[in-house]
C-alpha cells in the first residue's frame, strides 16, 4: 500500500514512554517537514498505573484535524489496548507485544480480540527492550523502530531525533536507545515483508511543533505580557507554566493565587497600574470569575481571560474536550454585561489572536474571554506562526494636556473610549469603582446617568468592529450548502468538507476568531447565499447556534455533539452527504 | 459617649480641608456621624502626609462596605473593588507597579467572612501591602447583620435568635498566617491610629492594622463604650519579635489589647522576585 497520510496510536500504561513515543515520532515527522498533529490521551487526572495514549497523524499535506480511525495501533499494554481496536481503519493494522502473551489471561489479550477485518503483527517489544536497555526501558523506541521499517521510512529521520531528544544525557544512554531502535527494526525486516510504502517524496524544511496552550502563551509574552496570575486546573496550567518560567526573565512575574478570583482579581490589578496581564483558566475557574469580569466591565479595567474549555457541567470531565463555556462566555455575569469573546481554530490563530485580544482589551478597556478547548490546546501540530504582528494598531487611548487638566477617566465620547491614566504618571489621579458611576468616576445611581453610561459601554463595541478581522470564507463559493462553526471543530468541518468535495458535493464555510462581536454583514451576506446551513458544534445545546439564530435570523441544521473526543470529520461528511440529497429531492 | 451632629462632623471635614493634610483629602466622607471609620480615614490622611507620598504613586484599594468608601474620600489612585477582594486586586498592583505605596481597606465581613480565603496568602507572601481592616463586628453597609467577629449571642435581624457561632479574631489570625507587621488599634485612639498606620506603610512587608471601629448605628453590643471599658495598651516592654506571646496577648479580651504586637524585618516579596530576576540576568 502506497499512503501520503498515516495515523498512528500508542497504548499502554505511565511509564511505557507513550507520550515520548509520541514526541519522538512527531518530532521525525516534523524534522522531515512533514505536517504533524498529535493528540495525548489520558484516562484520569491521576498519573498511577492509568491508561495513556499517543496518537499522531502525519502527512505531506496541511493537516487540520486528528481525522478518522487509525492506521496502526500499538498496543504496548495488551488488556488496556483492547478498547482502541474499534478506532482501527478496516484494513487497518495493529502491532502487539508477543513477549507478554503468556502473562495475560486469554480476555486480557490484544492478540486475540484482532478481528479478521484488520491485520496483526506480533513484535516481543519488552523481550527486545531488555535486550537492549537491561531493563523494560526503550519499549516505545523498539516500537518505533518496528514502525520505520513498516512504512519503510527513512531511519535517519528517527536516529536523529533520538539523538536530541536524549541530548542532555550521557552518550551510553543514548546508544542503548539507539539499540533498542534498530532492534525492533530488525525483527520486523526479517519477518514481515514489506509491503507499506510512505510517499515521501515532498520532503521539505522542518517544521516547528507547537500546542495551543503553547502558542497562546508564547504570542502573549511576544505582545508585551508582564503579569500573569492563575490557578492551576486541567487543561489550561501549561499556560502558567510557561508564564511561570519566561516572566520573571522578562522583569514580569507570575503568581500562584489561592483561587481563580484571587487570579482575576491580581489580573485585573495589573491592569490597572498599566500593566499587560492575563489568567488562564477552565470551566470551573470561568464560573467563578464572573463577579470580576463585570467589575472588568463597569469599572473599564481592560482583562484577558483565556478559557481552555473541558466537558462540564461542574467539575465535569477534566480530560475530555467540549465546547460547552460559550454562553457563559458571552452572557455569565449580572447586568447589562458586554465582553469581546474570542475563539481560535487552529494553534496558528492562538498566536495571532491572543495578541489581538491585547490589543483589543487595551484600547477598548474591556474584558476579553479567549475560549481555546482541551484539544486544541494540548494537541501538538505543525505550524507556521506569524510574528510580525503590527505593535501599534491599537494603543491605550491617553488624555490631552487638556483633559489631564479637569481629568475624567469616564469622559462621554463618540468612539465609548474614555483617556485611561495609570498610577504613578504625573498629572492626575482617579478612583474607580464597580458602582455605577459619573464621568469622574464617582458613584452615581441617577437614572441618566445609568443609561448614559450603559450605552457607553456598548458603544464600545460598535467602534471596535473596525479594528477586528473579517470573517473568512472558505471552500465554493457557488456552493448551496454553508457551513458556520467555531473554535477547534473547524479542523474536522473542513476535512469534512473534504470528504464530500471527493463525493462531488461542493459545500462553503464561515469562520471568524470574533464570536462577539463579529463583522456582521460577512455573515449576512454568507447566509443569504446559502440554501442551507449546517452548524457543528461540541456541546448539546447548540450554543454557537443559538448565537447566530438569534442575531442573524437563521434557521440552520445544528449538529450538537456533546464529545468527549474531537469531532469526527466522517461525522459532518455524512451530515454534508444527507443535506445535499435533501436539496437534489 | 455623646455623638456629634452630622453638621458638626461634616464642618469639622470641611476645616479639615484647609489643613495640612489637605493634599490628601478628596470628597467629604459619607458616613454616619460619629461612625468609627473617620479615625481610620483620619489616620490615612496623616500618614500620606508624615511620609509625603504623592498623590500620584498612592493607591487605596477597597472592598465594599462602608468601610469600602475611602478611596473616594482620598486624594490618590483609588479602586473601590468588590466585596472581599481588595487583597487579590491590591497585588496585583503592587507586583505590576512595586514602587506605587498600596494600602488595603476593608470590613470585617469584607476581610475574614467572604475575603476570608485572600487575607492568609497575602500575609504568608509577605507582599509589600498595608492591610487595614475596620473591624465594627457587624454588616454596616447592608444595614446590620452579624458579621464573622460578632460575638455569640448577639442579636441581629439575620440571628434573631443569638449569634451561635464564635468570632474569628483578625488580630490572631494575621499572627497565625505569617504576617510580620501585626497591630491592634482602636478608633477613639487617633493618635495611636495615625501613629501605626504610618508605620505600617513604612514596614516593608505584609502590615496588618485591625481597627476597632465602631458601628454607632446598628451594633448595639460592640459599641465605643464596650470596648472602651476593655481597652488597655500592651503591657511595657512587649517583646515585638515574639510571635507566640504576642498571639497569647492577642487572644485575650479581657482586657483587649491595642498596640503593635509583632513586628519582623525579613524580605518582602518584592526582594524575593529582584532576586529570582537578577538571578536570571547571567
Ligand atoms: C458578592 C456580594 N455579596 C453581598 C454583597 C452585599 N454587601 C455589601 S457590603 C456587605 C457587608 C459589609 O460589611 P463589612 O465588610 O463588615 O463592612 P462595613 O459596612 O461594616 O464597614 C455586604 C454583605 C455584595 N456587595 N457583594
Ligand atoms: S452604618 Fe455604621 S459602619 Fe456604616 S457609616 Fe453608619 S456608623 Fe459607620
Ligand atoms: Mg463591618
């Protein structure tokens, strides 16, 4: 078989080196320029003897979801590879740890559930990495090695990235996995003869592999991040550590609060003596902010929140992706409450778009929430990340010489920005409050008052359209069937969208990191070219939906997938398929 | 005790406004006549004043409560917060901006009810905060109701049936949570209010200043005269650097002790991040 494009999944148990194998595969793929993304699984939040699993999809072209089903699973564990034989493609293949078969009782087995439909290859994985190591060490590498030889890629590309993955220890270490590489290499080479080939004939520059959480950190460092405060929760905390580990060098600092409205609170803080600063947080930390973010809000104290999104309700499923924080995003706080509420697709747009968020936060003093999700944010992929970003396309709005005179930090004006002072600059001082107030910031509950300063706020987001991106539009444009989505599951609706192309249905698609607000007469225009609309989102109620109904009339075909898992591009294929029979009837 | 009018309280502002402490002072205080929350506001004043801190690099930042209203009151950068969250916000600013002076006011259901959960960390991360909580053992703001130091038995119209549970002491409290400037006051003191406070924004550290700061409307058992009658100074030559005896001296509430119970001079949170930063510089 000739392939351009292979998904692979390693299973077993911590310390089996799953998420290494992972890295190290990637890491080739990369170095080779290919394009890469992996997605690490775990079963429990608790590290002990639970179940983990790697699962990389590389190819020569841009990649933009984990796709559908596995071309190879490796089960390095026998019984806890069981359940991810349903993933394999038909015709797919498994690689099974034959030095292990007579430990196992006979259902405990990976070797014996292989249905005929796919096709097994016994490899003793523990038998050779103690040959090579002395120990059960090196069992991902003797795996990785079977694998080369299977898709008869280059061994160079693995040796190499063995070679400074293990960098920084001793050389002997390095040897022994180096050994264990070509071991595996060699069982397969003398017994399965090779009949895989990966086309790799596209072999280009290496390509940097980043996470969303990664990119998202990094992009706010690049824009000028100096304070950053959280507390720890799955899946955003690489975020903090990063900030953890880069600010201090920077003359910036990161703090560890006692709660999430200790961190939004410091964050907002920060803010207000002129600093960039943001928190990173998830479901439970959001629904605990959201007193803060109206203070953020009334008191026109610039914020970042950026929301990594698991399943929920409630503690919910803290390894599991959902795209579930949006109406509490947009709507969770008491009042007349606006927020600019953003989300990326793609770990690009986390770099590119948490910048934005600063600029945005800062020129218009407001709240921005940044909703990625747990598989964008922990997936690792190949990208492309554009740092030259224009620093001074939006600024912080300073008084005149004039205004500093008889100074009003909430003086009305056209655009709702008011001058923004901070302390320790000479000319003026203010105090702030979460209280309605008049144009000096002092409490003021009349009722002018209170609507002209309401509608002050909301101005601010009419004259912020400007500043934000359009929407993009991809696909046919003749096409009668639209797509709307957001977030991450843009990934699986273009290779959805893919798949029914080679079907011969043309279909188009409407994407934009503004959730709130948005160009508006982009979407108009889209829907109105549109016989019909499908929505696809990871959550139950259709929230991205509801949004759209309610602002653009709509009356779309909402697919509501409360995952656990990335969507499945199969999935919104299908749903393409079934529309355009619909429209031919 | 006899009050004074409110007339005579807001002239007596207004005299004030020509004083030496002037720069400081903003809009006239809105509070009830003869409320214990003046002294400590009285206090500020006088402080800023003694160490000159411009207008411009002072920062209050506040709870809500009555007690939460001094930074309109205030001639500086002011951030009237939410309500038990002035500690959280106040760090922000000074780990942003270390060279701003920020001083924290608060309630006692402000600091140890629904901010009770801040107060301990900012103490233990000797963050270089001055922490001011005027302690009236009730809800002033929501119209009285008991608060976490109202003492057990009292009655309010949210315990029509006697406080069940016991008060929390903010003066033990900041001892046990690390804190190393740790001082009592008592708001028909104003001397002894003003003179502490100024050193506790000259501590540099995490500086704790427990008011006792009477309610004159709706606390019928804490009251000038209750506390008055309690009231003693530490005993002379009170060791400062003993945190254990000054926890036993804390405790006691009869007689209520008032004065600076702990002081300790180790490095502040600002000196712990210029060292990791200059750490990191070669
Ligand atoms: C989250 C929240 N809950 C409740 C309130 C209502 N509230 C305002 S002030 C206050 C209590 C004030 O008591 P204290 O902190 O002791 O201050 P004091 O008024 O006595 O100075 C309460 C419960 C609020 N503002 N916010
Ligand atoms: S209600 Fe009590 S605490 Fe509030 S201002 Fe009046 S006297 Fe002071
Ligand atoms: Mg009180």
């Amino acid at each position: 078989m000739k392939y351009s494009e292979i998904t692979i999944r390693f299973c077993g148990i911590a310390g089996d080196g799953i998420v290494a194998s992972g890295k190290i595969l990637a890491g080739a793929c990369a170095n080779i320029g290919l394009h890469v993304m992996v997605n690490n699984i775990y079963s429990a939040e608790i590290r002990g003897l639970g179940k983990s699993s790697a699962t990389i999809r590389f190819s020569t072209e841009k990649l933009y979801s984990m796709g559908d089903g596995l071309d190879l699973l490796v089960g390095m564990m026998s019984k806890e590879s069981i359940i991810d034989l349903r993933d394999v493609k038909v015709g797919g293949n498994v690689i099974y740890d034959t030095s292990t078969i007579g430990d196992v009782a006979e259902e405990d087995s990976l070797a014996s559930h292989i249905t005929p439909e796919i096709q097994g290859h016994g490899l003793p994985i523990k038998k050779l990495a103690n040959e090579a190591t002395g120990t059960n060490q090196g069992k991902n590498l003797v795996a990785i090695g079977a694998i080369c030889y299977f898709y008869s890629l280059p061994p160079e590309m693995f040796i190499d990235q063995i070679r400074s993955v293990f960098a920084h220890k001793e050389e002997h270490i390095i040897d022994i996995n180096i050994k264990a590489f070509n071991l595996g290499y060699e069982y397969f080479r003398e017994n399965y003869p090779l009949n895989n080939q990966f086309e790799i004939d596209k072999r280009s520059e290496p390509r940097a592999l980043t996470s969303g959480n990664d990119a998202i950190a990094k992009g706010a460092i690049d824009c000028g991040l100096k304070f950053f405060a959280g507390y720890p929760i799955t899946p955003a905390t690489k975020i903090m550590e990063i900030a953890a580990k880069e600010l201090p060098k920077l003359g910036g600092w990161t703090l560890q609060m006692e709660d999430e409205i200790a961190a939004i609170g410091a964050v907002l803080g920060a803010w207000f003596a002129g600093k960039r600063a943001m928190t990173a947080t998830s479901g439970p930390g959001l629904s605990l902010m959201s007193e803060m973010i109206n203070m953020s809000v009334m008191a026109e104290i610039p914020t970042i929140i950026v929301n990594v999104q698991r399943g929920g309700p409630s503690t919910g499923l803290p390894t599991k992706v959902e795209q579930g924080d949006l109406n509490i995003a947009l709507y969770g706080g008491a009042g007349d409450s606006p927020r600019v509420v953003m989300a990326p697709t793609n770990s690009e747009e986390c770099y590119s778009g948490i910048q934005l968020a600063f600029d945005i936060a800062e020129k218009y003093q407001t709240p921005v929430i940044f909703l990625s999700d747990l598989f964008l944010g922990q997936r690792t992929e190949t990208v492309t990340i554009k740092e030259n970003i224009d620093r001074n396309r939006c600024t912080r709005k300073k008084p005149t010489p004039e205004q500093l005179e008889n100074f009003q930090r909430y003086q009305i004006t056209d655009d709702g920005v008011s001058p923004l002072i901070v302390p320790g600059e000479p000319g003026a001082v203010y105090s702030t409050t979460g209280l309605e107030h008049s144009v000096t910031g002092n409490p003021n509950y009349e009722e002018d008052v209170h609507s002209m300063m309401t509608a002050k706020r909301f101005r601010k987001f009419e004259s912020m359209v400007e500043d934000l991106p359009e929407a993009d539009i991809l696909g046919e444009e003749t096409a009668d069937i639209g797509i709307a989505g957001w977030g991450s599951t843009i990934g699986s609706i273009l290779e959805g969208m893919e798949i029914a192309k080679k079907q011969g249905v043309k279909t188009k698609l409407i994407k934009s990191i503004m959730i709130h607000p948005q160009h508006e007469d982009s979407f108009r225009k889209f829907f109105a070219s549109c016989k019909k609309i499908i929505v696809p989102e990871m959550n139950y109620q259709g929230q991205y939906a509801a949004l759209l109904k309610s602002r653009y009339g709509i009356k779309p075909i909402e697919i509501h997938i409360p995952s656990v898992n990335p969507v499945s591009p199969l999935k919104i294929a299908q749903k393409i398929m079934e529309t355009s029979s619909e429209l031919s009837q | 005790m006899s009050f004074l009018s409110k007339q005579t309280v807001l002239d007596e502002f207004k005299k004030a406004k020509e004083s030496k402490t002037k720069e400081w002072r903003d809009n006239l205080p809105t509070w009830c006549p003869g409320c214990g929350h003046f002294t400590g506001l009285h206090g500020l004043y006088e402080a800023a004043e003694r160490l000159n801190i411009p207008p411009k690099d002072f920062v209050v930042v506040s709870g809500i409560g009555c007690s939460g209203r001094f930074p309109f009151f205030i001639k500086g950068f002011g951030l009237h917060g939410l309500h038990g969250r002035a500690i959280p916000i106040a760090t922000g600013i000074k780990v942003a901006s270390p060279d701003l002076t920020v001083v924290v006011v608060g309630g006692d259901g402000d600091g140890v009810g629904i901010g009770g959960g801040h107060f301990p960390h900012a103490a233990r991360s000797n963050f270089n905060l001055t922490y001011i909580l005027l302690d009236n053992s009730i809800y002033g703001l929501t119209k009285g109701q008991i608060s976490p130091t109202s003492p057990m038995g009292m009655k309010s119209g949210t315990s029509p049936y006697g406080n069940i549970a016991r008060p929390l002491n903010p003066t033990t409290l900041a001892l046990a949570y690390g804190a190393t400037f740790v001082a009592r006051t008592f708001s028909r003191e104003r001397d002894m209010v003003s003179e502490l406070i100024t050193k506790a924004i000259q501590h540099k550290g995490f500086s704790f200043i427990h008011d006792l700061s009477p309610c004159v409307v709706f606390n019928k058992v804490v009251t000038y005269d209750s506390v008055n009658d309690a009231s003693a100074m530490l005993p002379e030559g009170h060791d400062i650097l003993d945190r254990s005896k000054a926890m036993t001296l804390a405790e006691s509430t009869e007689p209520i002790y008032q004065g600076l119970f702990f002081r300790e001079e180790v490095p502040s949170f600002d000196d712990h991040a210029k060292q990791v930063r200059d750490g990191l510089k070669d």
